[in-house]
C-alpha cells in the first residue's frame, strides 16, 4: 500500500480506534448502539466519501480552470523558507475552515446541508461520519475556490486533510479527558470539551467554537467559549423540525429538502 494510501486510510482508522475506547469505557454509561444506526451512519458516510472521489476526479480540474484567472495571491510564491510557507499555508487553510464553518451556520442553504451534523443527539466518535455529501459539495467548493484564489501549496492542503480527519475523530469523542489538561489544550486545539458545546441545542453554544484544528481563530474573531465547570450536562441536536425523521439513509439524504 503506498504512502498516500495509508494516510487516507489513518481517518477512519482513528474513528474506529475512539469507537472501541468508547465502547469499553466503564467510566461512563456508552449508549448501546443498533446496528441499523451504525450501517446508516456507514452508508452516508460512504456516500460523502463517493462525492467527495468524484469531486477531486471530475470537478476540480475544471472548476480550478473558471477560478485561477481571479487568483488575488499567491502564497506558495512568497520568498521564504520552504518550511515557514508551509506553516503560513497551514495556517490560511485553517483560517478558511473557520470561515468555511461559519457560513455553514450562518447561511440558510448551507446550514440545511450543514445541520444533519448536528442533529446527532449523542455525540461520540460516529457523529464524526454524519455529514450530507451535499455539504461536503460545499466545503469542497467554497474552500477549493479559496485555495486557488491565494495560491495554497497542494502538499499542504493534502497533510492538513489528513491530520483534520484524523482529529475531528478526537473532537467528537465522548470520553473523559482531564479537565485542566483539556482546558490547556484547548487554547490551542479544538478539544472535545471545547467541540461538545458547538453540538449544544442552546443556540448560544452551538454559535461558537467554529474552529476545525486551531481555536486561534475563535479566540481572535470572539467566537470561543470554555465550558463552564457547573453547567448542567449538555443536550445536543437541533430542533426537531429540522432533524431527520428516522435514523436511516433516506432520512439523512431527504434532510435538507424538508422544512
């Protein structure tokens, strides 16, 4: 198996390693899940996986054609070492995911792509598979545009897409992190204390901690929030008129085309 490979493989082998922590974590009540929410979460997630092949195969060569002609600026030119580029180009790509995120919540459209995420009402590792492939459309769209409009190094764009999937597994985990050391790292990281309470129904919660990777940016455009040590536990998921009927496939799919 070559390199590539192996590394795109290192996500779902990161969601399946926190599963199985999560499953025999005795620390905590794990929910028992049925097979036909497992297969439905498998099945959409397959089916982002399948838009996002064809996406990379079919769409971006033309796609990159219509957008390179406006590109503003190129980062990959800028007299440097090879090393501070690819710390920068790390950087932007993050600071577009931030950004990315936000108008996923703050647009109407792309929330109702966006909200299938977060209608999981429990929220572990699995959630990190509950994506609609016409948000991940999206994503590819919005943020490719933005790659090419500043010129972003592929080496970089392609090792932050492996080490983001292998974290949004780490984000979304249930299990118990000690809380100073969660809290440390969570000026620096997105952790899971930090991700829950983007999931969180209140709309106060959930309309902060928008950073994939890096919490920089929360911090810097006034979006972060700790959460707080007496709070009561969390509830997580959207408003039921927006949230899928049943746990299956054709819910997820249907999802954004109902009211």
């Amino acid at each position: 198996m070559s390199l590539t490979n192996t590394l795109l493989f290192l996500g779902p082998l990161t969601i399946l390693f926190f599963f199985i922590l999560e499953r025999l974590d005795t620390a905590k009540n794990q929910p028992a899940y049925r097979y036909y929410k497992i297969a439905s979460y498998l099945l959409i997630a397959a089916a982002g996986f399948a838009i996002s092949l064809y996406s990379s195969q079919e769409i971006l060569v033309p796609f990159a054609r219509i957008i390179v002609p406006f590109e503003i600026f190129s980062v990959s030119s800028l007299k440097m070492p090879q090393w501070l580029n690819m710390i920068i180009c790390f950087l932007i790509i993050d600071f577009f995911q931030y950004w990315n995120h936000r108008l996923h919540h703050k647009l109407s459209l792309l929330w109702r792509l966006h909200r299938l995420h977060h209608s999981d009402k429990v929220v572990d590792s699995l959630t990190t598979l509950l994506h609609h492939p016409l948000e991940i459309l999206s994503t590819f769209l919005v943020v490719t545009a933005l790659y090419i409009l500043f010129d972003i190094a592929m080496v970089v764009i392609f090792y932050y897409s492996i080490l983001f999937s292998i974290h949004a597994a780490f984000a979304h985990t249930s299990l118990a992190i000690n809380p100073k050391f969660d809290k440390f790292l969570s000026y620096l990281i997105v952790t899971p204390s930090i991700h829950r309470l983007h999931h969180a129904l209140n709309l106060k919660d959930s309309n902060s901690n928008f950073g994939q990777i890096l919490t920089v940016w929360d911090q810097l455009f006034n979006t972060f929030t700790l959460p707080q040590a007496k709070k009561k536990a969390l509830i997580f998921g959207i408003t039921k008129n927006q949230s899928p009927e049943k746990t299956s496939f054709y819910s997820f799919i249907v999802n954004p085309f109902k009211n």
